[in-house]
C-alpha cells in the first residue's frame, strides 16, 4: 500500500501562485507514475497533469503554460506550482499514482492510490 498526503492548498487571489506538495510514504519502493487531478464545485473529477518516474510530463490543455509538475523520486514527493491561477481554477487537488512507472496516464480509472485531497480556492 502507498499514501499519498496531499498539502500546499489555500485561498488566493485570481493571478497569484501556489505549490502543491504530495508525499509518499508506505511502499514507495516502486517506480509509480504519479498525477494531480481535481473536482470543481458541481463537476466530476478530472486529469490536470501527470508525470512519469523518468520525468516524462502531461498536461490539461487549460493548464498547460501555467502550471508545472514536478517530482523528487529520492524525497517521494511529487509538486504541482500552479502560476497565474484563475476563479476556475477553484477545486479540490487529488495527487494520485499509479503502478505504470513509465507511462502516460489521464483516466482517474487507471490510478490505484489516491490521496485526501487540498482545496485550492481563487477569488476574483
């Protein structure tokens, strides 16, 4: 079994940055894939970014340009730096990982671990 703790969320004004942090622990001897996900007010829940264990990226196209995931496989950390962030940008953050060290993935169906969550709120 792998947790994953997600932190980092907050209230922001519309334009301003933040950094989510997700951290490992448990079985974390694996290579795992690991992704943030998110659930607006009233929406289902949906893919953000992904990054594979060798650094591989891939985003939502309605982040892309603005936010970054990153990864430090030696502190099993995984970070989403979320720049410029809008009113719909307003969720709550799932990190996620995945036992397919080295692929791409964006179905929420095709993760195994999940973490609680962090809300992230953006004011106009």
């Amino acid at each position: 079994q792998v947790q994953l703790v997600e932190s980092g969320g907050g209230s922001v004004q519309a334009g301003a940055s933040l950094t989510l942090s997700c951290a490992a622990s448990g079985r974390t001897g694996g290579a795992y894939g690991m992704g943030w996900f998110r659930q607006r007010p009233g929406k289902e829940r949906e893919f953000v970014a992904t990054i594979t264990w060798s650094g591989s990226t891939y985003y939502q196209d309605v982040v892309k340009g603005r936010f970054t995931i990153s990864r430090d496989n030696a502190k099993n950390t995984v970070y989403l730096q979320m720049n410029s962030l809008k009113p719909e940008d307003t969720a709550v953050y799932y990190c996620a990982a995945h036992l397919d060290s080295f692929r791409i993935k964006v179905l929420s169906r095709n993760y195994d671990y999940w973490g609680q969550g962090t809300q992230v709120t953006v004011s106009s």
